[in-house]
C-alpha cells in the first residue's frame, strides 16, 4: 500500500513539474510574441515617418528595431535600404536593398522599387569613389615643396646615386653618365623639386 502512495506521489509531481514548464514555456512564448509586435508597431512608425520626409527620425527606429528583433523581417530590410539612399548613405542602401531582393526575388512586393534604388544607390557609390579618387589626385598634383631635411641633399632618383644611368641596347647594356646629379650621384633639394615637377633641365 504505501508503494502504491509513494508511487501516486511520484506521478503527481511528475506531471506537476511537466505543467509548471509548459506554463513557462507558454509565458515565454507569449512575452516574445507581444515583444516582436510591439517592435513591429515601431517599424510601422518609422515606416511612417520615412514616408512623411523623417529620414533621421526613421533611422533611429529602425536601428533599434534592427538591434532587438529576433528574425529580421524582410520588409524591414526594404525600408531600411530606402531610408538609407534618403539619408545618402549610398553603400549601405545598396547593401539592405540587395539583401531585400535576394529574401524575395521578383515577387516581392517592393521589388521594381527596390531594383529602382538599388541602381541609383550603386550609381552614387560609384561617384562617392570617383570624387575620392579625384581629390586624391588633386592633392597629388599640386606642387608642393618637398623638405629635403637637413643635408639639403637627395639621391638622384634618375640614376639611384650612381651617376651613370644603365640601358639595354642591342648589343647589350650602354653606360651613359647622368645628366641631371653632380659627381656623387646627389641632387640640392631646389633641383629634386624641380625634377619632381618636371622642371629640372639635364646638364649639358
């Protein structure tokens, strides 16, 4: 008899604990589903705001929405390409724009207006990287002075100091002394200048 209890107690406690965990798991379930909504609720905000010309405003929104949610929704990688190419940054647009139409191919339903952005984005990456490569040309091209340092006195970079500039010919390699360094293969820091902007005439 008292096995028998024992063992009433045993299965009383048993689906006791296997009801209190599928109540938590339930909880559980129930917390992250209000808390996916209300992230969803803030997308819709953003999404709102994007529409009404609030881009920085959109951007916070979305950024917290992108930072908490479990499963980025697909949509959300739309919206925040969009608002993105409206807040120029370009390379980022293109990146969540792509993203957007490899999760849904041509049925989704922002499609043409993603590939729309998505080709103006690329465009203005492209000119992004056009612009920086053109000051940096710039700044390349002005005629600055260089400091030589306190010698005043460069190694020719025509000969590499050795006074006699090395060709192949024909008939094998030919010796020409050089022109432009003095007898110990250096030039003043006025002529290394003026050789670097091509100014520098050979001696006679």
């Amino acid at each position: 008899m008292r096995q028998l209890l024992f063992l009433f107690v045993i299965i009383t406690l048993t689906v006791s604990a296997q009801d209190d965990r599928a109540a938590a798991q339930q909880l559980r379930a129930e917390q992250e589903q209000a808390r996916r909504a209300a992230l969803l609720r803030t997308m819709d905000e953003a999404v709102s705001q994007m529409n009404n010309g609030l881009f920085t405003e959109a951007d916070e929104k979305f950024l917290h929405v992108l930072n908490n949610i479990r499963g980025v929704p697909s949509d959300l990688t739309f919206y925040f390409g969009k608002n993105s190419f409206y807040l120029k940054k370009f390379k980022q647009s293109a990146d969540w724009l792509n993203k957007y139409i490899q999760l849904k191919g041509t049925t989704g339903q922002h499609y043409a207006e993603a590939v729309d952005l998505l080709k103006k984005a690329e465009v203005e990456v492209l000119n992004e990287r056009a612009r920086e490569a053109s000051k940096v040309q710039e700044v390349l091209s002005q005629n600055y002075d260089i400091d030589c340092g306190p010698t005043g006195k460069v190694i020719c970079p025509v000969c590499k100091g050795t006074t006699v500039i090395v060709r192949k010919g024909a008939f094998g390699n030919e010796y020409k002394t050089c022109n432009y360094c003095d007898k110990h293969g250096l030039l003043s820091c006025e002529e290394y200048n003026q050789l670097v902007r091509g100014e520098l005439r050979p001696r006679q």
